[in-house]
C-alpha cells in the first residue's frame, strides 16, 4: 500500500502540560490515495485536528511530542525531510483549506495582496519566478476557479467587505494557489449558514473532481462525510476505531461507538427517537 | 380542542430604521413582518430559519427584551404586549441559550448562577439550597456541581446549567434559541433526551428556534420557515418536511448534508444556476421571473 499519496503509519502524539503526559494519539494509520476523497471524523477531543496538524507540521512542541509512527507523503518520510524540503511542500503540493472565520484573512491587507504574498512565498521556495503582474493575473484565475463573477473586483476587495460564504471560497482560492495534488479541508462552511454550506461543498467536490486533486476532509458533522468523500475515517479518544467505504460504513457500522455516533445523528426522514436511550461509549 | 394555546403571536412586526449619517430615518429593516403561529399547551413549535431571517428578533421580543413594532404576544391567552419583561411575566417564560459558553458568568459558582432567578423571585432563601440541589438532578446533575465553576464544565454540562436555570421558577413556555449548535452531535442527542423528558414531565411548551432541520424534524411537532422576516410556509413538521409547497424551504432541505440514501432521495431536487446551487435569492427571483404562483 505504498501508492497512497499521504500515508500515516502507527502515528503516536503526546501532550506535556504541567507535568502530565496526554497521549492524545495512540498508533493512528491511515492512507490517502491519489485522487481520492478520503474523510476523517470525529467529535471534539477525537483528535482529529492533531492529526491534520501533524501532517501539515503545525504541531507546536513543545507541549506537542510525536512518541512514534511515520507520515509519509509521495513515499517521501516528513520527519526525516530537512526543514527546507517540508516547506517546499506545505502550502504548495499540500495545500490547507481553513474554516471561514474572519480569523483566517488579514483584515487590513487587500484579497488580492493577501493572495499575492501566498503566490510570492511559495514561488520563492519553488525557485520560480514571477512578476507582480504575472502573480495578479494568476490571482484572478483562481478567482474565478471557485467562481467568483467579478474576480478583479474580489481582489480589490478587504475580507469586511465579502460574505461569509465569498471568505470561504477565497479560502479555498488560496489552497489552489500553487496547483496542490492533496488538499486538506478543516471543517470548511460550517460557520456558514446550511444553503450557503451546500454551495461550499458542491464547489469544493467540483473542483476536486475536475482537477484529479486528492481530498482529506476533516469534520465532525457525518452528513458532510457523506457529501464529500468516498472512504471515512471515524476517530475516537486519539485511535481510529473503524474505517471502510462510506456508504457502506454508513449503511452497516460495527464499532460500538460509530454505531452510537450514526445513531445519534438527526435524520431528515423522521424516526429518530428522542427520550431515553442508553451511554453513548 | 377547548385548551387555550400557550402561545399566540399575532400579526407580530418588528421594523428597524435605516438612518442617514446626519440620523435622518430613511427607510426601515423589516426584520419580523407579520408573524402569526400559535403554540398549543405542552407542543414544542419549530422556527427554522437562517441568518437573517428573523428568529432571534421574534425570541427577544417574546422575552420582553424588544419591543414590537405592531402585534399581539398572547400567552396562556392573555395580551403581555405591553408587560413582557416583567418579573411576573419572567416566572412563565425563560430562555436557553446558544453559547453555554458565555451564558454563564464565569466568576460564579453554578449554584449562584441557578441562584439568581429565585432571588430576582423572591424564592424563600432557607428553601433555595434543597431548589438547587433539585434543579440539578432535573437535569442529571450532580448536587456537588453547584459549587464548581463554568469553567470545569463541558459544553454539554454548561448547556444542562442553563436549562437548571430557566426550570427555577417553574415557567411554562421556554424559547430555545439553538441550544444544541455549539455540542457534538452525541452530546446534542442527549440533551434533547432530557428536554423531551423534562416536557413530558414539567408539561412544557417550547418553541424551538434552529437552523437544523434535521433536528427540527425530530424534535418540533409544527414548524414555520422563515425568510426574510416572513413565515414563508408552516404545518405539521412531518408535511412540511415531505412535501415543501415554498421555493425556500425546498432549497432549505435540498442543502442539508444526509447520512443515509433515504434520507437523499427525500431531499427536493434543486435545478442548478450556472452550475452553482442557486442562492434563495436568485431561486426566488427566477421563480417571479416565470410567473408561477408560489404562496398556496
């Protein structure tokens, strides 16, 4: 199984806070094949996100101490990788899509700038060269990918001056930036309102497809495993407990807690009986 | 049915003015336009709508804390248009909060939390130590919880705080405003466990205001779509959700994300506008562009 584009073998991390040793990810493996939708899901606390971090080299350490595993991305190992080649790849051939908030732009700096500075950063590290101009023009051709109508418009514009869901797809503009072949998606559009979440996801699922890019989305809401990938990842306490194809993982759970996980979720159909029921493990 | 309804809102408007930057008024923000549902004794009503729609301005102002611009809030039939806000109309109805976070005063014990609604109602003080310790185990608390802080406590457990809080003075309608959107979906479950049984138990009215439909449709027995200040469409939650007679709602239920075939074959087709899922506006917009009737 070496042709997956991420690999994550026995990832182990820890946590040393005041003393205490958190082991928050115990052995966690999982692939990501070229061209693939793959879903990790969890609830707060699974550890989900460490592990997007881990891969992305984002973990601070300390607290954060990786005990044990590897993390492979094309068959090339991340840890051993000199700091300058992990960072020829972070937000270039591995790309991130952060959640909305206002958080993630700077609100003083035009879209346009904001994107160019990415474009210039990641040129440099790839030791290709591009002028002002040609990094605008790039801008604007990513604009428009995500489908935004008036692209030059957007790239004049400050973050306080687009909507939610406009934030969003700038967002995820810049993850296409410097062309990535894997895309990770943190939660996105779940701080948008549902209409505006579906126009999110359809684009992001477009343009994945459209591009052959492989996509490892992280979130706790399983209707959005369901929309956006075609094999899941269910975490739970920092161990994976059960993966597989999503629909049929969907359709015949056999973790105890996936079980009470799927049983828990509201469904459109009705039926979901509310009252007592028994501890979710 | 001969029993008074719990709730009646009538023809309730709430308009906001626009002004110049020289505080001329120049227009109006109707952000409630003629709102009118009524909710029968211990029924848990549903008001879905996004941001903008208008939900949390209906909840202020059924709390007394806005004042309507034009209508009537009938509760257990009597007209509190002009009294909401008052202590007496504070013991029948409370609200839940969506940020569990920041509804309780970080600084103060959760039993001085819980303490602050029978204070304000002159709840007799010898008694209010053996309330609190009741008003836990109500929501499936601990005792010793009282003496700890919000801040030892999970998002789930800060949520059952809150609902300890609005039972004290033993109201009769609760205005849930999205008491589950910050939980995890398991600890959501739970605590809409324990407020089906604290309704059946306590005899309560809810109205329960979220933008989940998915929860809505398990939870609420009527529900109302909100658009724009508007109920757009309303009825039985199992109809409504079955056979969506208004673009919006369609467009609402086409964009829940599911977990099961069923549950997608369910979901109205939505026609695509440029390749995109249409936004409500251009979906309304193309629908008076054809000339197709739309209100039933």
């Amino acid at each position: 199984m070496s042709e997956a584009l991420l690999s994550v073998r026995d990832l182990s991390v820890e946590f040393v806070t005041y003393g205490q040793t958190n082991k928050v990810l115990r052995g966690v493996s999982l692939d990501v094949p070229a061209h693939s939708q793959v879903a990790l899901v969890g609830e707060s606390g699974s550890g989900k996100s460490v592990t997007m971090k881990a891969i992305m080299g984002l973990l601070r350490s300390p607290p954060a101490r990786i005990t044990g595993g590897q993390l492979l991305y094309d068959g090339r190992d991340l840890q051993t990788l000199p700091h300058r080649e992990r960072l020829k790849l972070r937000g270039t051939s591995m790309s991130m899509v952060f959640q909305d908030p206002m958080s993630s732009l700077n609100p003083v700096f035009t879209i346009g700038d904001q994107m160019g500075t990415i474009l210039k950063y990641a040129d440099r590290r790839l030791g290709r060269v591009r002028s002002g101009r040609e990094r605008q023009a790039r801008v604007q051709e990513v604009l428009s990918q995500v489908r935004m109508r008036e692209p030059e418009r957007v790239a004049r514009s400050y973050p306080i001056m687009l909507s939610g869901g406009m934030r969003q797809r700038v967002l995820i503009a810049m993850a296409l930036l410097s062309e990535p072949r894997l895309l990770i998606a943190d939660e996105p559009g779940t701080a948008l309102d549902v209409t505006t979440q579906a126009q999110i996801l359809k684009l992001l699922k477009d343009l994945v497809e459209a591009r052959g890019l492989a996509l490892m989305m992280i979130t706790h809401n399983l209707g959005v495993v369901r929309e956006t990938s075609s094999y899941v990842y269910v975490m739970n306490k920092g161990v994976v407990v059960e993966h597989g194809p999503t629909a049929e993982l969907f359709a015949a759970p056999r973790d105890a807690y996936t079980q009470a996980l799927i049983a828990a979720v509201p469904r459109l159909t009705g039926g979901t009986r509310f009252g007592r029921r028994e501890a979710i493990p | 049915m001969t029993a008074r309804p719990m709730l009646e809102l009538v023809g309730l408007s709430k308009h906001f003015p626009v002004r110049s930057p020289f505080g001329r008024i120049t227009g109006a923000v109707r952000a409630v336009d003629t709102v009118s549902l009524t909710i029968p004794r211990g029924g848990v009503y549903g008001l879905a709508g996004e941001s903008g729609s208008g939900k949390s301005t209906i909840a202020r102002m059924i709390m007394g804390l806005t004042r309507p611009t034009a209508g009537d809030i009938l509760l257990d039939g009597e007209n509190i248009t002009g009294q909401a806000g008052t202590r007496a109309y504070g013991r029948k109805v409370q609200m839940v909060f969506q940020n569990p976070g920041s509804s309780l005063n970080p600084r103060r014990t959760i039993g001085q939390s819980i303490a602050v609604p029978l204070e304000a109602h002159a709840y007799p003080r010898a008694g209010r130590a053996a309330r609190i310790g009741e008003l836990l185990d109500m929501v499936q608390l601990p005792a010793d919880f009282a003496r700890r802080y919000p801040h030892e406590l999970s998002g789930g457990q800060k949520q059952r705080v809150a609902i300890a809080r609005a039972l004290a003075v033993a109201p009769k309608l609760i205005v849930l405003d999205e008491p589950t959107s910050a939980l995890d979906v398991s600890v959501q479950a739970r605590l809409i466990d324990l407020l089906v049984d604290l309704g059946r138990q306590l005899e309560l009215t809810y109205l329960f205001i979220s933008h989940d439909l998915s929860l809505m449709r398990n939870f609420a027995e009527e529900v109302g779509v909100l658009y724009l200040g508007r109920i757009v469409e309303t009825g039985p939650t199992a109809s409504v959700f079955e056979h969506p007679a208004h673009d919006y709602t369609r467009l609402l239920l086409a964009s829940v994300p599911v977990i099961s075939a069923e549950e997608e074959a369910m979901r109205p087709r939505i026609e695509l506008i440029d390749g995109e899922i249409p936004t409500a506006e251009k979906l309304l917009a193309r629908r008076q562009a054809s000339h197709l009737p739309q209100d039933p």
